[in-house]
C-alpha cells in the first residue's frame, strides 16, 4: 500500500492508497506524540509496511521521515516541483491539504521516486548546527534593523547593544564548533575542503551547504540539485502579451537558496565562470537580479560537480557545466 503524506508545520494530512482505491484518509500532529498515532494507525489499518511519500519540506518532514523508515517502511522524499507539475498534468484544479496528499500517494504510485535515506549521525549534528546558526545569524538582523529604527530610549538602545554582542560571541563559538566538527570526521573535512576550492564560496557559506544539502547521490544531476535548493527560475509568459520577469521559486530549501546570495555577488567579480556568465548575461540585457540568481545556481552546480566527482574546482573543466539562466 501506498501512503501519501501532505506535511505542514502543526499536522500531516495522510491519504491511503491500495492500488488506485482510495482505503483512508488522516490527519496527526507533526509531533512525536502524533507520529506514534499514526504508527497505530498504519498498523491497524494494513498491518504491514507502505511505502510513504511525501514532499521534501525541510525540517517539518525530516522527522517524520526519519520515525517512518525507522519504523520499517519504504520513504521517498521528492521535491514539491515534481508533485506540483504532476498535479497540473492530472488537471487537478481544487487543493486542499487532504486532496494533496492524495496526489503525493497517486503519484508515488505511477512514478515510482527513489527511496529515501535518512542523514548520518554526523550529518544531522552538523544540520542541527548549522540551523541554530541560521537563527542566531537572523537574530542578529532583526537586532541591528531595531538598533536601526528611530529609537528614543538610550535603555532600550543599550539593551540592543548588548543582545547584539552576545549573540556575536554565540555565532563565532558555535561557527568554531562547526568546523571542529567537520574536521572530527574525514568525509565531512574532503567535502568542506572540495567546497571551499571553487571561488566564492568559504567556510561558512561551506557549513551552509554541507549542513543542509542531502547526498548528492541522492541526484541523478545538478539541475535536480538546484531546484531541491530552491534556485530554479519561474518564469511566467502567456502568447504574446504577457511577459513576467523570472524569479527564483518559493518552493525548495530556503536556507541554502539565502547562503548562496552574497556568495553569488563575490563569485560575479573573482570567479571565472560565473563571472563569464554574468557577462554574458548582461549583454543579453539581463536585470541585475537576474543575472545574481543565474550566478546563485552557477554556483550551486559547480558545488555539486565538485562533491559528485571529489574533484578541486577547475574552472577548465568546469566551464563544460550547462548554464542555467
């Protein structure tokens, strides 16, 4: 049987599949205590595995995933992308949390996605990490934005000041404990060592994207990678009238598409490939946020080519990538 999961931060709506009959449908937290509910749930309706799917969602499915294979069954991870196109080539026009997590199960079912893996040890420590530093990072904006705004209170001025110096010393603490952490392990050390060889990209936006990309032999390609990491481009055109700037997809992982921007602006000026494709890209009379976006996915596939084939970067070698602009 086939288990269709639609995830969101507070509940999972589940749809159960048996062949193309519809058995049940669901809804658990997405909580611990919910994720054992469902466990019962699965048992006493099929008492046996399934196979589950479900979208790749960041950290609001990890767990889930991770109870689920533990617990014996088959899990696939896809990314939202693919459900999404699959739903449209279904002409399904209405979506509702349970009618999507009917077409995850319906498409699990005739596409057949790889199975998923849960993370080493290793790697769900430096993900836990890096997340942490994510915040404290956006703390940290969100307190330098407050110090910003037309404050009156030297209190409250003085009050900020000093969050801001203790979430400094917590960023440069936990950054040293990310590193001591990838040098514990010798594959986490070559991958942060193949990563930081490609011009652009340095430790931390390294810790970024070790922390939160999965295997890269979980892709059969670099594109798949980059519309994992949110860096595909939408682009919206009707016959010939309506013409809408590309931009970046709301859909993928949102951390890694955040840690490749400024990596991206250096790139643009020290990297001979991305800087080569900017150029061409404004001759073509691209916007400039355009061609950022071009350089942020540029960027990401010269990671991939790098940790797939455990190869230094070499911009000879690497200008044969496709570009995705």
């Amino acid at each position: 049987m086939i288990l269709g999961i639609d995830v969101a931060k507070a509940k999972v709506d589940i749809a159960l599949l048996d062949g193309q009959e519809l058995i049940a449908t669901g809804q658990f937290n997405n909580t611990p205590a919910g994720f054992k509910k469902l466990s019962k749930w699965l048992k006493h309706k099929t008492g046996e595995p399934v196979r589950a799917c479900m979208e790749a969602t960041g950290r609001y499915g990890d767990e889930l995933a991770e109870y689920l294979h533990k617990q014996g069954h088959s899990v696939s991870v896809v990314n939202p992308v693919r459900i999404k196109k699959y739903a449209e080539s279904q002409l399904r026009r209405n979506k509702t949390d349970k009618l999507d997590a009917q077409i995850i199960a319906d498409f699990c079912r005739t596409q057949e996605p790889a199975l998923w893996m849960p993370p080493s040890p290793q790697k769900r420590l430096l993900q836990e990490m890096v997340r942490r530093l994510n915040t404290l990072v956006q703390e940290r904006t969100r307190e330098r934005n407050r110090l910003k705004s037309d404050l009156k209170s030297d209190i409250v001025k003085a009050s900020i000041v000093e969050a801001l110096d203790f979430i400094a010393a917590q960023i440069e603490h936990l950054e040293t404990q990310i590193q001591e952490h990838i040098d514990h392990y010798p594959d986490l050390k070559r991958d942060h060592e193949l990563l930081t060889s490609i011009n652009g990209i340095g430790d931390k936006t390294a810790f970024r994207i070790l922390g939160e990309l999965p295997d890269v032999d979980r892709f059969d390609n670099a594109g798949q990678a980059v519309a994992y990491s949110g860096l595909s481009p939408r682009q919206h055109t009707s016959g010939s009238s309506v013409h809408k700037r590309s931009r970046l997809t709301k859909i993928g992982n949102q951390n890694i598409k955040t840690a490749m921007y400024l990596p991206a602006l250096s790139a643009i000026r020290f990297n001979p490939i991305v800087k080569a494709l900017a150029e061409r890209l404004e001759s073509y009379g691209k916007e400039k946020m355009v061609i950022v976006g071009a350089a942020m996915r540029k960027l990401l596939q010269l990671a991939y080519g790098v940790l797939k084939s455990g190869v230094p970067f070499d911009p000879n070698y690497s200008a044969n990538i496709q570009d995705v602009a």
